[in-house]
C-alpha cells in the first residue's frame, strides 16, 4: 500500500465523500474509486459503506483508519527529524 492510499482513505473518512477527498489529493474521482477499491480488494474487507450518504466507515474501515493515520503521524515524525 502506497502513502497516497492511505493519504485517500484518511480524507475519504474525513470527508465522508469521496469526490471530495480525490479533490484533496489532486485526483480524479474515478482514479479515487479505483485506488480505493483495489485496497479493499487487498484486504478483503470494504472500508466505506457506499449505500448511505454521506459515505460511512465500516467497523474493518475504522481498524484500518487508525492504521493510516498512526502510520502517516510516524512519517510526518520522520520527514520533519531531517
């Protein structure tokens, strides 16, 4: 998993839109669908419940989002020792 996945997936959650968060990220929307689809594909798990609106996390979502940031605050720890 690259950091700009999980830079996606932290602002999906945030956003609860992934329009939104590819707006963020400077991508397009479908190029968001697809990173976030091959994630979950990844893992096996979908992250984001997409039948509501706004999206919502799912309980595996909520996992692996505690995962992004803790791994995202570390290499912002690293970048900003150097």
């Amino acid at each position: 998993m690259s950091l700009e996945n999980l830079r996606l997936i932290r602002d999906v959650a945030h956003y609860r839109n992934l329009s939104k968060a590819a707006r963020v990220n400077e991508i397009s929307q479908s190029a968001a669908s697809q990173a976030l689809q091959e994630v979950e594909r990844e893992l096996g798990v979908a992250l984001f419940d997409r039948s509501t609106r706004p999206l919502t996390v799912t309980a595996a979502g909520k996992l692996y989002l505690d995962y992004c940031r803790d791994v995202l605050r570390r290499q912002d720890e690293l970048q900003a020792s150097f």
